[in-house]
C-alpha cells in the first residue's frame, strides 16, 4: 500500500540517501564505472518493484502542458528516464550521469523498448562541469542533489538551464528501504535497524548534504516551490522483493561491516548466503517499508 500526504508549507527534508548510493558525479573514471556496475542490479530492481509509486509521483507533477524537452540529472540505469518517457508520450528525455556503464544500460534498456529515438544520454560529471542540456520544460533530480558537493551551486544550474516557466522536480530517498520483520532474525532480533544505525553514522561523515531542506534551497535559488508531498511505502513480499532485499542489505554490508559487532555480522552473513536455510530469499514475511520526499519548483517567467 502508499500512502501520500498532500502539498503542504515548505517543510524539511527528512533525512534522506539512496539506497544504492547513487552517483550522479562524485566519481569520475575507473574508480566510476566499478561502482557504477555494482550499482546497476539494484536500481533496476528499485525501478521493477517500486514502479507504481514512480508513476503516482510523474502524475502528480504540477504542470501547465505535457513537456517535451526533459533532463534526467543524475539518470543511473534509467529508472526516471522510463518513467517520464511513459507519463509524456511526446517528450525526449536527455538523460545524464558520471558512469558510462549506467548509460550504456540505459541505452540498451531504451533500444529493447523501442525508444532510442526518444532518448539522449550525456555522460558528465556535474560538479566539475555543466554540459550543454538545452532548454528543457521539466528537470528531474532523483536522489541526486545531496550527492552534489555544492548542490545550492546545482540548483542555480538548473534554474538557468530550465525554460522560462519550467518545472524541477526533487525526488529524495529515506535511507535504504527496510525488508524484516522487527524481532527478525529470531537469533539477532532487530539487526537490520542496528544496521541501519550504522550506516547512518557512516554517510553522516561522507554525505553532508542528507537530510538538507531543499525547500528552503530551491527558494533560494530563485525557484517558487509549488508543492511537496511524502510517499510512504509499504508493499508486500515478492520474487523482485526478495531479489531486492538481497541486493540491498549486500549494499549496506559493504557500508558497516567494520562497524557491527561480529555477531550481528554473521547474522547478517546468513541471511546473505544464498545457499543457506537463513537466506532472505527463503524467507516470507519480508516487505518493503520505504519513503520519498518529493517538491515541485517553478522557475519564474
């Protein structure tokens, strides 16, 4: 089930990070593509199970006419891109990222569904430079901006990028979703929140831009934010969300194990082998339990 609240007053952002550490520039070169392909099997699984809540958030962007011109900053494997393509049957989508290995998913996703003409990828790394990205109507941000070294410096951008009277759209993620029950596993009860708590300290010292109030930097910015709402997620196991969960504690593994007593990570360790009989994938009671903050900012004519 989602649930969503309505447009309300500026508020601040709750404390917000992809899941997947998305890049969108922080990387460049080698050191870019190895993560980036780490990365492309969990946004895809984030774009497959979470696809329905992606489409209520592209419907429910203010708009004055169905844009045509659209840039997908910080675009990954595609997850925004597909899901503009679909809502604006007459649009282009320029699509930008730091990892070429993201682009060339993106493009081998576009051309299986028919769509290449419809798609321009711009490899870029946004914090050392700005590419050429035309005058587009609507810009999409996805769990990008608190990647930005100078996101105000970013969001400048993008206003003098956008047409006169166009739209931003600012999608941020609350941390990575939870998939357990509370009390699970029954010999560690609680791990997952403990490990949640852990990486939390962790992007604390990396990440200073989590949790930022973009409201009040998108007005700052020379933007009027038009609304801002919250989707709560809660859906139940499947297949994807197995897949899913595996691929996302595998991701925060990497992030705490130098910071979780060695029980907790040999618990950890059993629900990630997939062999065994603790694997996530054997288990049933797994849900996804997310959130994402959404605004809408108009740039003034």
């Amino acid at each position: 089930m989602t649930h969503t609240t309505p447009p309300t007053d500026h508020h601040p952002a709750q404390h917000a990070d992809h899941h997947a550490d998305h890049h969108t520039g922080q990387h460049t070169g080698q050191h870019a593509d190895q993560h980036a392909g780490d990365q492309a099997e969990i946004l895809d699984l984030d774009a497959e199970v979470l696809a329905e809540q992606l489409a209520d958030i592209t419907a429910w962007l203010p708009r004055t006419a169905a844009p045509r011109r659209i840039v997908d900053l910080g675009c990954g494997t595609g997850t925004g891109t597909f899901a503009l393509l679909q809502r604006f049957p007459a649009a282009e989508v320029t699509a930008v990222d730091a990892s070429a290995k993201h682009l060339d998913r993106l493009r081998e996703k576009a051309a299986a569904a028919g769509l290449a003409d419809r798609v321009r990828t711009v490899e870029a790394d946004l914090d050392t430079g700005w590419p050429d990205l035309g005058r587009p109507e609507l810009v999409w941000a996805s769990a990008a901006l608190h990647h930005m070294a100078d996101p105000d410096r970013t969001l400048r951008q993008v206003r003098e990028t956008l047409a006169p009277g166009g739209l931003f759209a600012v999608v941020e993620l609350a941390g990575f979703p939870r998939f357990l029950p509370p009390d699970a596993p029954a010999d560690r009860p609680g791990l997952e929140e403990r490990c949640h708590a852990a990486l939390d300290r962790h992007h604390a010292e990396h990440l200073s831009h989590r949790g930022a109030d973009w409201g009040a930097k998108l007005g700052a910015a020379g933007f009027t934010v038009e609304a801002e709402r919250t989707v709560t997620v809660d859906l139940p196991g499947s297949a994807a969300v197995g897949r899913y969960a595996l691929s996302s504690l595998r991701r925060i593994r990497g992030g705490v194990a130098a910071l979780l007593p060695a029980e907790d990570l040999a618990a950890l360790d059993r629900l990630l082998d997939t062999g065994g009989p603790h694997s996530v994938l054997r288990r049933a009671d797994l849900t996804v339990r997310t959130e994402r903050m959404v605004w809408a900012a108009r740039r003034a004519s």
